[in-house]
C-alpha cells in the first residue's frame, strides 16, 4: 500500500502467494545416501589413535570470559539431575547412582542433549558447592567416557553446544578447582575445537549448522589459544546467517523454537564480542536486529511462544530474557510475507495463523502439518492452540503431534493435508523429514475501523482428494469477536488461483467427512450445552467465551472431546478439544463458526440463566479487490504501515 493510500484512510490490504519450495525427490535420497556414506568413513577415521594426535596442540590458560547463557537455569530442574532424572528431549531415562553417559540411551536426539551439556545451567542456577561438585563429577565422567571419540557426542552441533555450555557455564565448572582437573577440562576442550574447526560444515542444515558455527566462534573468543577459530567461526556464522534468516526475520524452518534459540546464541555472541572488545560482524547485527520483532510476532500474552511446526512454548523466561536485549521495543507486525504467518491482534485478543507452506525439505525436520492452524490467546490466558510438540515421550508421541489432527484446522478424511518421510531406507537417510504437502498457500489480507480480515487457502488435500481447502477470519476491533468460515471445495483440475470462486466441480463423487478441530489450553473449562448447540468456555481470569458453529446445506454436529497439550515441552497436561463434523456433499462446503467474548457478569451463570445470543453473522463481507500495486509474489510484498509491518531491514 502506497503513504499516499495510508494517509488517505484506506483500509490496509495484502496479497501473498507462497508456493513449495522444490526438494524431497530422488536426488535428495541420493545426496542423502552419499552423505550417509561419507558420514560413516569419517567416523572411522577419527575414531582412531592416529586422528586423535592431530588434535593435539597448544593448550589454552583458562577460559578468558564466561558469556551469559540466556536460557534460564531452573533449581527444581537441577534436584531431579541431582537424583538421576534426566528428562530430556527424546526421552527419560533414570540413572539410579551410575553415570548417565554410562546408560542405554532411548534416542539419538536424547544422546544428542544429554553430550551437548545445556542442562549444567541448571546446577548454576541452584548453586552451592554441592551444585558445584555434581556438575564438575559429571563433566569428568564425560571426559572418561567419551573425551577420546563418541560417534554422536563429537557430532559438529553437539561440539558446538557443549563448548558454549561449559563456557557459559565456566565459573561453576572451573573456578577453586584442582589443577588437574582444570588442566584436563581446558586440553580436552581445545581439541573439541580442533576438530570442530575441521568438521563445522557437516553439521545438519539448519539450527544445528548454526550452533556449530556459534560454538566455533565461542571456542575461538573464550579460549586463550583461538584467534583463528574466532574468525573462521564468525565468517561461518556470517553465511549461514545469510542463509538460514529469511527477510521478515523468521527462520527457514518456521519453527518459532528455532528462532528463539538460534536469538538467544546471536545475543549472547554479540555481547560476549563486545565485552572482549571485538567488532560485531553487520550479519550478526542484522540478524539479531529482524529477529527481535518477529520473536515478539510469536509471543502470546503469557509470554511464551505459539506453538507452530515443532515449536512448544519455549524455557521458562526464555523469550522475556531475549525481548530484554531490544534496545527497539517495537510492536510486533501484522504479517510475516516470508515466513508464511498472519498475526491479529485487537484489544486483549492475539490470533497467530499459519499461512505457509512447509519449509524447504532439509529445514522441515521439524514442520507440522498444520497448514492454515490458528492459535487464539486473550490477555494472559491461552484460549485456542495447537498440540504442541513433545521429543520426550518417543517417536509414535512425535509423529502423532505433526498429524493434522493434533492442529486447530480443519482435516479431511482423517488425513494430514501433508506427509512425512516413510520407509526405513527413507528415514535413515532423510530423517523424519516432510516429503509433500501444500504446494500452493494464498492468504489476503484487509484492514479497516471494523476489523482484520484474512482470506486463506491451500492445496494440501487437492492431490489426494481433489479438494481445496480455504479459511476465512474476521477479528472485530475489540478483540471480543472472532468469526470464521472453512470451505471445502472440489477441483478436479489445478486452479491458477486459489482464492477465487471455482468454475469446475464434480457432481457425481461419494460425500467426504471431515472435522473443524478447536484445541483448548489446559487451563481453558469448557461445558458443551445439552442442545450440543454451543460450548461455553471460561478463561482462569474469569473471562467466558461462547463457541457456535452451523454448516451450509447439511447437518454438522459440535461435540467436546478429550485432547492432549504438549506445549509444555516435558510433560503432558489433559485438555479438551471443540469437534465440529460435517460431510462435502457433492462439490462443496461451508461451516460457518464464531467465538464471541460473554460479559463478565454473565460468564459464570449456568445455561439456564445464560442471556440469549443473536444468531451466528452471515457470510463474512467480501474482502475488496486488491489495486495491482499490493498484489505481489512472495519476496516482494510492499510491508502495510497500518498493519505495523516494519522493516526488516
């Protein structure tokens, strides 16, 4: 939209087109296999006693200077170390007085955590000399055990956390202790570096590129012998910075999790470079600078994150800490053109929408099939949520929280609008990838005094069912009205367009079954009325909502059922989900739906004294045709002064 429209009153509007990315086809199994192969000689090779003395080299003083780990260190989290709990993502495992690198691990991701050290903040934050001793008996059993080769604890990314964890971590680790053991600590951590140095490029795309790169720069700043680690680390941080962090801010994997993480390492880096006096490369600078406000797009009321492709609410503190380090403080913007996600937000009510497509094929080992999945929080409390993702409880718990069905979308048939890697010989090459999903996601956008509307579409289920799925919302501009319509519609051919009315229909193809699912917070109670007319839901802050819904031309049926929430990231909570089901008959469906904010006098009385409501809106208004100055490709979309869109520049 032009100033010149902005200054006039016109509503802002936005047009988006995201198709996949190409990838996940028989050359990414071949380069896979071949990586595979090379992966595999590489660990012989410096698994020996040959390799190992290349390692050696000059042995670093001390560590030099301890940066600030971000991620709040919880006490309780250290006592249930302290007793051999080590829940961890991947699973749990109870050490019962041995070693926890001495146990039979239930995953590799597990491995991967427990040999990266991310939990020692944990004994920081509980502090005391029995905090101290415990970690520094565990970082020597770790020395014992796997100091000479580990084929998953000396992978690139794995090197590259536990070198930023024992640096961060270094006063606890290092400090009035014996000079052999400090010795022993220093020299094994210079020829972790060696070979990081060596093998930084390895490192999977993605996240775990980055906090190798990350790690390498810190082994270079905080280890008296590593100027030249220190540059070869930010120039490796600098490429994939480049890469990986898309021009809205948001990270390649659309993973807010992933976003917060690789934020909280950039923050850490740049102040710790500044306080040895160094210069901050403008990657870095750059980076940090996009990623703040769409860290703050992510952030719900509670002050955690929105639980999207993998994403569960984040450590405790997490977000607060890294929103801390922003010397802007801006608002957070409307849309992310990149990242494929539309925020709204009216008085007390935050509504995130994914509008995306899944992420390229080695950035989706965490993507979800989530495709036009809505989360709704009003204030402090969470209303309406995704499943959440859980890496603790094993691979079935992983693979059902990516489904759909553990989204608040509509799903057809029982079916995910996308499809993971399947097949042994897939999985061991690829990982738990996604393979095929929407190829096209449309979204628009419109603005005005009365509210947000947004028009979205995918194709998720065309291919398979010949079905387009589209959703529309409308957010009143008090916050106290959300409104929205899920559409099936038959094409037997691919349109050019999604979000236009569509000319070709099958009329003679058996009905389709399909459900419109409202996850609820765990913390949401919600009562389904005995006419199964409505759901009344109340808020812990004493807000109550009212949920109805009806279909066009056939009978739908609302019903309140038992869910799962994973956001917490280790345990489970028992929640309730809004089922509303229904059948395509023939070409087409509509379900109307609306969530309407009860006065607060009224939230708490029971059915019969309940005050009557007017019936559900018709038809959201039609959003106006877009001028071609707003109608863009992804890449290119004019950022909206009214929808807060920054620069992300």
């Amino acid at each position: 939209m032009s100033k010149s429209d902005h200054k006039s009153g016109s509503p802002a509007r936005l047009q988006e087109r995201h198709v996949l990315h190409p990838g996940n086809r028989l050359s990414d199994l071949s380069l896979a296999a071949l990586r595979r192969t090379a992966d595999l000689s590489l660990a012989a090779l410096y698994a020996t006693w040959p390799y190992r003395q290349t390692l050696r080299g000059p042995m670093p003083d001390t560590i030099t200077y301890y940066p600030k780990d971000l991620r709040p260190g919880r006490v309780d989290k250290a006592d249930a170390l302290f007793q051999g709990r080590y829940d961890l993502p991947g699973g749990q495992v109870r050490t019962n007085g041995l070693s926890p690198f001495e146990m039979e691990a239930p995953s590799e991701t597990w491995t991967e955590e427990l040999h990266g050290f991310s939990w020692v903040r944990h004994f920081s934050a509980a502090g005391g000399n029995a905090a101290r001793a415990h970690a520094r008996g565990l970082v020597q059993s770790w020395i014992q055990t796997s100091g000479q080769w580990h084929d998953i604890g000396w992978r690139p990314h794995v090197i590259g956390r536990r070198l930023t964890s024992w640096a961060a971590n270094g006063a606890l680790l290092m400090e009035e202790s014996d000079l052999i053991y400090r010795s022993t600590l220093l020299r094994n951590m210079a020829q972790q570096a060696r070979h990081l140095a060596r093998t930084v490029m390895w490192a999977p795309a993605g996240e775990q590129r980055l906090t190798a790169a990350i790690g390498l720069a810190f082994s270079g700043l905080c280890l008296s012998e590593g100027s030249r680690r220190l540059r070869k680390g930010l120039d490796l941080v600098g490429q994939e910075l480049t890469q990986q962090i898309l021009p809205d801010g948001g990270h390649i994997s659309r993973n807010p999790v992933a976003q917060l993480s690789i934020l909280l390492d950039l923050i850490s880096l740049r102040d710790a470079l500044v306080a040895q006096g160094h210069g901050v490369p403008q990657p870095i600078r750059n980076a940090v600078d996009r990623m703040m406000p769409m860290l703050r797009f992510f952030k719900h009321g509670d002050g955690k994150l929105a639980l999207f492709n993998g994403a569960d609410e984040g450590p405790d503190g997490a977000v607060d800490a890294a929103l801390a380090e922003d010397d802007a403080k801006g608002k957070p913007f409307g849309f992310a053109p990149h990242s494929g996600y539309q925020r709204m937000a009216a008085g007390p009510t935050y509504v995130a929408v994914d509008t995306g497509p899944p992420p390229p094929g080695a950035y989706s080992h965490s993507a979800h099939a989530g495709c036009l999945s809505f989360e709704m929080s009003v204030g402090r409390c969470r209303l309406v949520t995704n499943c959440g993702a859980t890496r603790i409880l094993g691979a079935d718990w992983h693979a059902a929280s990516r489904a759909t069905a553990a989204h608040s979308t509509l799903v057809l048939n029982d079916t995910s609008s996308a499809r993971f890697t399947q097949g042994a010989l897939s999985r061991i090459l690829l990982g738990s990838r996604l393979m095929e999903g929407p190829a096209r996601v449309e979204s628009r956008r419109n603005e005005s005094e009365d509210g947000i509307w947004l028009d979205a579409a995918h194709d998720g289920y065309r291919k398979l069912f010949g079905f387009v799925h589209r959703r529309r919302l409308f957010l009143s501009a008090t916050g106290e009205d959300l409104r929205g319509e899920d559409n099936l519609t038959r094409v037997p051919e691919e349109p050019s367009k999604l979000l236009v009315p569509f000319t070709q229909k099958k009329t003679d193809d058996e009905p389709a079954a399909f459900t419109i699912r409202f996850h609820l917070h765990p913390e949401a109670r919600a009562s389904l009325a005995h006419d199964k007319s409505n759901v009344l839901v109340l808020l812990p802050n004493g807000d109550g909502w009212q949920f109805r819904a009806r279909i066009e031309n056939g009978n739908s049926e609302i019903t309140l059922e038992e869910g799962v929430y994973l956001g917490s990231a280790d345990r489970t909570r028992r929640s309730e989900q809004i089922v509303v089901t229904a059948d395509v008959f023939r070409e087409e469906a509509t379900v109307h739906w609306a969530w309407r904010r009860l006065s607060t006098r009224n939230a708490g009385k029971t059915e019969a004294e309940e005050p009557e409501l007017p019936d559900l809106p018709t038809p959201l208004p039609e959003i106006p045709e877009l001028s071609d100055d707003v109608k863009t490709e992804t890449g290119e979309t004019e950022p909206s002064e009214q929808s807060g869109q920054q620069d992300p520049e």
